[in-house]
C-alpha cells in the first residue's frame, strides 16, 4: 500500500508538470558550460512552451562573446552517452534562427517547431555554438537526462 503511495505521488507530480507546461507556464532549462575555455561566463536558460503539438522555446544567455555570431540547436541523444546528454554528440532535431550577442556578451533568441521534432529521445539537450565554428560549444542545457 505505501509503495502504490510513492508510485500514485510519482505520477501525480509528473503529470501535473507535464500539465503547466502544456498550459502555457513553460518548462525552464538551466544552461552549464561545457568544459572548454570558450565563453568561460557564459550562462543562460531555456524556456519551452507547449501549444497545440508546437513547442516554442526563447534561450536567453549572457556571458557571451561580445558581437559575436551564434548558432543554437535541440539535439536527439547521440551514441556517445546514455547518462549526459550534453557529452552524446547527438544529430540537430531544430535549429534557432542565427543570433549575434551584443555589445554586453547577452543574446536572446526564440524557435518554434512541430513537438515531435523534441519528443521521446530527440530534444535531449539545447547547444550554443559558435557560427563561425560550430565544434565550438560554450554552453549546453539538458532536456532530458535519460535514454528511453
């Protein structure tokens, strides 16, 4: 009976977040920096909103190069880590429009596609590149931690 508890409590939490999102209240995605000398201060958030099977979703970063060209992607799980999304080396699912920092290093930029383009095990983390090197990855926000 406690167990059927934790389970009922589990799946409560997890619909009811499943639910603001869907209402328009938006998931928030904490960016990390990867672990390279590029952008050391950078940081950012990215907020997800569901509507009608569309997502869209606006990062705001700081901490960037000043006037400088980026480029930013939701990428599927890649073959190189079941655990960190962020390390997997996964294939782009959505791209953001191109974006330049500001004179302040800040940026903001939004994206909407189709849901299915960041369902199940696409959309398994959001990556911040440089345009005029794209191997070059600041920061990287985890959307989902887990293969499955």
């Amino acid at each position: 009976m406690f167990v059927d508890k934790i389970v009922l409590g589990m799946a409560t939490t997890a619909l009811l977040g499943s639910c603001s999102m869907m209402m328009g209240g938006g998931t928030t995605y904490t960016f990390k920096h990867n672990a390279n000398a590029a952008d050391p201060a950078a940081m950012g958030k990215a907020v997800a909103t569901m509507s009608g099977g569309m997502v869209s979703t606006t990062l705001t970063v700081s901490g960037l190069t000043p006037s400088k060209a980026y480029i930013a992607h939701y990428h599927a799980f890649g073959p190189a880590s079941s655990t960190d999304p962020c390390a997997s080396n996964g294939p782009v699912t959505l791209g953001f429009p191109g974006f330049m920092s500001d004179a302040s290093g800040n940026a903001s930029v939004t994206v909407s596609g189709d849901m299915t383009k960041i369902a199940g095990d696409l959309g398994a983390y959001i990556n911040v590149h440089y345009a005029s090197d794209p191997s070059v990855v600041p920061i990287c926000a985890p959307v989902k931690m887990t293969k499955g």
